[in-house]
C-alpha cells in the first residue's frame, strides 16, 4: 500500500495563474511514484473565476478535490483544508 501525500492549495485572485500552476503541479505528480498523491485546492472565497477552473481541474482529475470557503485570509483558507486531506 502506497503512503498518502497531500498538497492543499490556498486560492484567491489568481485566475491568470492557476491554468499554469495546477497543470504543472499535476504533470509532476510522477516524481511521488511511491506515494497515493492528492491536491486540496481550497477558494478562499475569490469573487474572480478561480472557483469555476479549480472545479475543472477537479472534473478533469480524480486526484484533485475543491473546497469552497466565504474569505477568512491564507492561514484560515490552509486550515480549512487540512481537515479533507488523507495524506
């Protein structure tokens, strides 16, 4: 059994960056052959698009889950996202 590794992933105002970001991020999820790797993007409540393209990605890879939050800042959005990471 493979050990379990989490990213979690605070987004807010970055819709520009996120469809270079997250592909990138999985492309290079390869290097953790040895782990069972998952992603936890947390919207931080960004009044841009950034909630509709993480929940793309989520469609798009199964390994990809998205957490929707009213704005509480970086550390609240990180903490937000622990409790749904397996990792």
């Amino acid at each position: 059994m493979k050990k379990k590794f989490s990213i979690c992933i605070p987004v807010y105002k970055n819709e520009k960056n996120l469809p270079i970001t997250i592909p990138y991020i999985i492309q290079h999820l390869d290097l953790f052959q040895e782990f069972d790797v998952e992603i936890v993007m947390v919207n931080d409540g960004s009044p841009d698009n950034c909630g509709k393209i993480c929940d793309e990605y989520a469609k798009q890879d199964k390994r990809v889950e998205v957490i929707h939050k009213e704005n509480g800042g970086l550390s609240d959005a990180r903490n937000a996202g622990v409790p749904y990471a397996k990792g």
